[in-house]
C-alpha cells in the first residue's frame, strides 16, 4: 500500500486514511430521499436549512469525520433535479455548517456547477455517483479547486436504475464488472490530474441482491486499485432482504439499522477506510468494539 495514496489533500485540509475507518454522515436536502433520518417531513417539499445544519451538528457530536451533502436523491426510480435547484437546497446548508464548523464537508452531486458552488461555500470533497461520466465538466472543476472526488459505480442513472436493481442474475461478475468500471474512471480522473481519490463500488446502485452481497464479502479486493475504498450501505433495500420475515413485504428503511451495523462491521474488517451512514453514533460504537478486538493483539481478526 502507498501510504500517499491514503492521505488525500482535499483543499485545504488533509484526510488521513491509514487507520480505523472514517465516519461519514449523511444530511439529505431532499423531500424525496429514501431514508433521512430526520423522522420529520418537508412540508410540501420545502427545505429547512436549520433542520439540516442541526442535524450534521449533532453527528459531528456523535463522532463524524465527514459530512456528506446532498440535493438530489439518488434512491432507484429518482427523478432528476436541475443544477439551480440543487445548489438552492444545498449551499446554504454548506455555507452555514461551514460558518459553524471545520468539519470536512463533501458535497453529494455529478453536476459540476453544483459542485463548484459547494466547494466555494466550503466544501472539499465531491462525491460523483456516476465516476465523472454524467457531467464532462466535473473533473476540471475539480481539479481547478484541488477537491478529493469519490468515484463511484454504477450501472444507469437513478431514474432508470430499478429493473437493474430487481434482477436477479447470478451469471454477472459483479467484481470484475466494477472493477472494470472504477478503473476507467480512475484513469479519467488521473488523465485529468486529479490525484486525491477515494473509490465506491456502489451499493444498491443497479445491483441485484445477491450481487451485493457477493461485494460485501469480496470488498478486499477492490484495494487492488491502491486507494481508500468507502462503503455506502446504510439502510439499503439489499439488507431488509435479509431479514425479511416468510410471507412479509422487505422490511422499510427505518427498519434497518441493526442489519446496517453488521453490514457496515463487515464492510470495516473487510477493508473500508470510509463508512457513508445515516447513524453517525450506532457506527462510531460499533467500530469502538471492532477495534478493541484487533487492538487486543489476539490475533483473532485482519487489521483495518
């Protein structure tokens, strides 16, 4: 491993990568975001900038590294959101966190006027769904401004990504198929000189269940790449499967957290230098106990 590879300058500041995985929360700006956390509703889908910047003020307190922020919901079946409205929901979330605090922020888009303006309001990382495929201008604007990007797979845009999520194929190498993906779009990313990279092979993101948790169990593999590698899985639909009850519909989102802290504790020993979570506290004592057991020197599980 190149240890340079995992301390990543994201603008100003730097994150380092070489230990016990990092937490990052999840603060949705949408009214139509699958999980928010928040058990509350936009009423008539307008936004609450003191809403959201509570709420990622309380997962710094709860032990977040990053805050991730997002204006579009990316949940399969998601209609699109103009660039305009997304900057609307979302910078002035950004600009006043960032008033409030030094956390590291990331800004949760493919559009690249978007993430200019987040990363002008104080935003470091920018967090491409589509591994800057969606929007050519993306990577420029993140190069211009030194931003770390997350380069995730996915299969097809939100809007149309559900047929791919409910078939069920077993013939798909869903590792060498993201592997093959992730590394286009790491070399696009470093073709256009950015260097500061974390990858995702996307969760739920035009995978069948079963491919999931095949990724899950071989997420080790994808550090074949030398970069950190974040885990997105909270709350997933893949993980209510799994504990669905004979004759019972998949259990909801808000239904899920115990089925996410094994997931995203498996996720960590198999790897994972970032976890993307909506529970910011249930993580953070789930990785206390993760790390205790290797930090005991018995030998009894593999080192993050």
């Amino acid at each position: 491993m190149k240890t340079s590879n995992y301390r990543l300058q994201c603008r100003d500041r730097e994150l380092d990568l070489t230990g016990r995985p990092k937490i990052m929360g999840i603060v949705n700006t949408t009214p139509d975001s699958f999980f928010d956390g928040k058990n509350t509703t936009r009423q008539n889908g307008h936004d609450d900038c003191d809403l959201d910047v509570a709420r990622a003020m309380a997962m710094i307190d709860q032990g977040a590294d990053i805050i991730d922020i997002g204006g579009e919901s990316t949940r399969p079946g998601a209609q699109r959101v103009d660039a305009g409205e997304e900057i609307r929901r979302t910078i002035p979330v950004i600009r006043e966190l960032r008033r409030q605090s030094d956390i590291l922020i990331s800004i949760d888009t493919y559009k690249a006027d978007v993430a200019e303006q987040a990363i002008l309001a104080g935003a470091q990382i920018v967090n491409d769904i589509s591994g800057l495929s969606f929007d050519p201008d993306i990577a420029e604007v993140c190069k211009n401004h030194n931003a770390a990007v997350i380069l995730m797979h996915t299969t097809g845009r939100p809007d149309n990504m559900q047929w791919s999520y409910q078939t069920e194929t077993t013939e798909t190498d869903i590792i060498a198929l993201v592997k093959n993906s992730l590394g286009i779009s790491l070399q696009k990313a470093e073709t256009q000189g950015i260097r500061n990279v974390i990858l995702d092979p996307g969760f739920g993101f035009g995978k069948s269940v079963a491919e999931n948790y095949v990724l899950l169990q071989r997420f080790r593999e994808l550090h074949a790449f030398d970069r950190p590698l974040l885990a997105g899985l909270s709350r997933k639909s893949f993980l209510g499967s799994a504990i669905q009850q004979p004759e019972k519909p998949v259990p909801p989102p808000e239904k899920r957290l115990t089925a996410t802290i094994a997931a995203i504790t498996i996720a960590a020993f198999n790897g994972a230098n970032i976890l993307r979570v909506h529970d910011v506290k249930e993580t953070a004592e789930a990785l206390a106990v993760a790390s205790s057991v290797i930090e005991s020197g018995r030998g009894l599980a593999p080192r993050f």
